[in-house]
C-alpha cells in the first residue's frame, strides 16, 4: 500500500506539471501560428487530453468489456461539465467567446444527441446497442466537424502574426512552431503518464480497502481519464486562458462522442447498460443542455456560483447513481 501511495503522489505531480507545460506550449503554438487559444483548445489541447479515454476503449474494445466502453465515454463527457468546467468557474469566472457559443456549443449538442438517438434503438425495435453503422454515422459526423473546425482555423489566421512568423523562410518558421510543440509534447506525454499512475495507484488502494469495484468503476475510470482535462484546464484557468480551458471541454466532449465512441462501435459494437444506461445518457443530455443558458446569460460568463452549482450536481449524480 505505501508503494501505492507513493505512485500516486508522483502521478499527481506530473499531472500538475504536464498541464502546465502543455498550456504553454499550446499557448505559443497559437501565437506562433497566429490563431486563437480557443482554437488551440478546441482541436491540438483537447484531443491530446482525450487519449485517456481512447485507450481505455480500445483496451475495453478488445476485451469485449462494452459497459467500461460506454460508461468511460458518457461520464467523462458529464465530469468535463459539471467537474471539470465547475471547478474552472469556482477558481475564475469563465468567458465565452462567441465562436463557442455561435459555433462549438451547438456542435456538441449535435454530437449529443446523435449518440442519445443512436444508442436508444427502442423507437427503431432494435436492441439498444451501438453497432457498425451507428459508429460509421458518428465517425462522419466527426470528419464533419474536423473539416469544419480546421476550415474556421484557417479562415480566422491573423495575417500579420503568420507573416511574422513565417519571415526568414521555412527555417526561421521551425525555429518558432518547433519549441512550442515540444513543450505541447512534453505536457502530453507527462499528463498520459500522471494519469496512467494516478488512475492504476488508485485502482490498487481502493481494492486494498475493500471498495467495491463497481464503486471503482464509476468514479476512479471515470474520473481518472478525465483528469488532463481537469488539470490542463484548471491550469489555464489560472492563468487566466479561459478560452483554451472552454475550448478543451468543449472540444474533448465531441472528441469523446464522435470519434471514441464511434470507432469503439466499429471496432466491437457498444450495448447500452440495461441497468443504469437511460440516465446516463439523460444525465449527458442535461450537462451538455445546461451550457446554453450559462453561456448565453448576461455577458456569456460562468461565475462562482454557477459554477458550484455544476459541481453540486455533478456530485449529486455521481452519489445517485452509486447509490442505485
């Protein structure tokens, strides 16, 4: 048990560390590039910090295990919300920029209910399961969304910072992009390896205190892969980057529906809990449904008390459902 104690005091610390080093790589890689943070956030920031998720489906994938498929996608996408941008807001007020709120909220709500629609097979008298053409249909939906978002990326350039950057040719461009990347990749690759020990240490204490694994799964997976998105956007909350952290989130959120879910049904198709699965997916509705009239009241912030809130009723949930 010390040994576990130990390995996820070290996992905690390189989380803190990647996600620093990775806001200020994906923070220079914007401005070398002369693109927003949002942007940064929405594409390069939050499909590195979904890779959790990717490989704890594809290992589930492999072993046929559908339900950690399906709760790994559906309550990482409800901690982005209610845990993760919570407690973004309780640290700082988050601002949203229109772009997010015109643009990438609805986006996400799309994605949402694609996969509610999708999963909940009963109005089509099917099994309520996600098979090979429902991950085809969310794997085009998600090569939509790319093209969208690199399209909006690359139309919102500015001229001058990518003039700037460019100037001296090919050589003098790497000498600007190169050690913004390598901070990205080094964030990265230290937030994967924090939240790998982070999640196996916690694994190992709880069984030793004799948690249920159930207990295990629901919170500790489910939490634990979406912890480089917790620490990435806290940290740059901090720093007062609330657009990367927004766009992380927001970004991660469709990533989690569009791409993961969907190549895990590919893969070997995904059943939805017969127990349990119907909130779970009404629980995503009304995390993903509530960010309309938060980013839309007054002028598009999401203060303390808002964010508390997301947070009490995170927690609600997660004490319902293991509780039921």
């Amino acid at each position: 048990m010390a040994l576990d104690v130990l390995l996820l005091a070290i996992g905690l610390s390189l989380l803190v560390a990647g996600g620093h080093w990775l806001v200020r790589g994906a923070s220079q890689l914007a401005e070398s590039l002369g693109v927003s943070e949002l942007a940064i956030g929405l594409t390069v920031v939050a499909f590195g910090t979904s890779a959790p998720e990717l490989s704890v489906n594809a290992a589930a994938a492999l072993r046929g295990d559908s339900a950690i498929s399906f709760g790994n996608v559906i309550g990482s996408n409800v901690a982005n919300v209610g845990l993760v941008l919570g407690l973004c807001a309780v640290l700082r007020p988050l601002r949203f920029e229109s772009a997010i709120v015109s643009r990438e909220i609805p986006m996400m709500l799309l994605a949402t209910v694609a996969a509610v629609i999708l999963g909940l097979d009963r109005m089509r008298d099917a099994p309520e399961v996600y098979d090979l053409s429902d991950g085809l249909m969310l794997l085009l939906l998600f090569s939509l969304f790319l093209y969208y978002t690199v399209s909006a990326v690359l139309g919102e350039r500015d001229t001058d910072s990518l003039t700037a950057s460019t100037r001296g040719g090919p050589a003098s461009a790497a000498a600007r992009w190169l050690p913004a990347g390598l901070f990205g990749a080094l964030g990265l690759a230290l937030l994967l390896l924090g939240a790998q020990l982070t999640v196996s240490s916690a694994s190992a204490l709880a069984e030793a205190m004799g948690v249920p694994s159930v207990v295990i799964g629901l919170s500790v997976v489910a939490v634990g892969t979406s912890l480089p998105e917790l620490v990435t956007s806290l940290v740059a909350t901090s720093k007062g980057q609330t657009s990367l952290a927004v766009g992380n989130v927001v970004g991660s959120n469709i990533f989690n529906l569009l791409f993961i879910l969907g190549l895990t049904s590919v893969v070997r198709p995904v059943a939805v809990p017969a127990v349990g699965g119907g909130a779970d997916l009404a629980a995503l509705v009304v995390f993903s449904v509530l960010l309309v009239p938060l980013s839309r009241a007054g002028d598009a912030r999401v203060g303390r008390l808002e964010g508390g809130a997301l947070v009490v009723a995170y927690l609600g949930y997660i004490g319902w459902r293991l509780g039921g």
